[in-house]
C-alpha cells in the first residue's frame, strides 16, 4: 500500500455562513491539494468535507495518515460512531446526529475503500506546516463559495 500524508481543515465565515474545506496530500515526492466551498454551511460541515474530499480523491487503497484538527472528526470517527449506528444514528441524548448524511459518507469511505486510516489529532493555528496549509486552502474554498475565485480544475 503506497503511504499517503493527509492534512485536513474547514473554515467558516459565520457559522452558520459561507463556508471552505482544504486538503494537502503528500505521497512521496507527489503534492497534492484540494479545496472547495459551499454558502451556507457550518464550520463542522465543512471539516467533514474536507477528509471525505480527501478520501474520494485516493484511486486505490493507501495506508493514510489522516491530520485533523477537528475533535469533532477525530471524535466522531474514533470515539462516537459506532455507538452512533447501534443507536440508529442518534446520539447518546437519543437525539439525531447532526450532518448525518456526512458521517454515513464518511463512514462508507472509510469501511469499503481499504485504505488503513491513522487519525492524528493536530492542534490547529499553531505553526505545523501542513495544518497551516491546509487551512490556506479552506479559506480559498471560502473565496470560491462566494464567487471571488474560480473553482479549481479537476
């Protein structure tokens, strides 16, 4: 399996308001980066975006180590998720679990694509190079949100 670095982020101008996600990836000497936007979305939402942009893009299986600075992410995917199927997707206050349709996508991913995912909790706006990078980038996604900067291509 070829080793893939993977840095996350989402950014919001408001929460809820404009919103980017941004993705590095680093396999080798190869680079890689990702951002998008929508207008109206939350801050979670799009850090959620950002590893299931990121996860889509790999063409074949990897061993990943995945660098996000979201708790919620890391949490969600590390801690809350399984309690959350058993639970049918409701929280342990027997609420529904918010951006629901995110988490079953990611959950997807992460279950049938073969990849070996390390989740890395890294603490964001505190100079790693790769967290910084990746915010960068999800403040693009803002900008093509709200029409200042063309999409990138594909």
């Amino acid at each position: 399996m070829n080793p893939v670095e993977i840095y996350t982020d989402g950014a919001c101008k408001g929460n809820p308001g404009p919103g980017g996600w941004g993705v590095l990836m680093r396999a080798g000497a190869h680079v890689k980066e990702l951002y998008g936007g929508e207008l109206a979305t939350t801050n979670n939402r799009m850090e959620l975006m950002a590893v299931i942009q990121a996860l889509q893009s790999l063409r074949r299986p990897c061993a990943v180590t995945l660098h996000v600075d979201s708790q919620y992410v890391l949490k969600g995917m590390t801690e809350w998720l399984a309690g959350w199927k058993a639970k049918g997707w409701r929280t342990a206050t027997k609420q529904p679990v918010k951006n629901v349709e995110l988490w079953q996508t990611l959950d997807e991913l992460v279950n049938r694509s073969g990849h070996q995912i390390q989740w890395r909790w890294v603490r964001g706006h505190d100079g790693d190079p790769g967290n910084e990078r990746a915010d960068a980038l999800a403040n693009l996604g803002v900008e093509v949100a709200l029409g200042r900067r063309p999409a990138p291509a594909v």
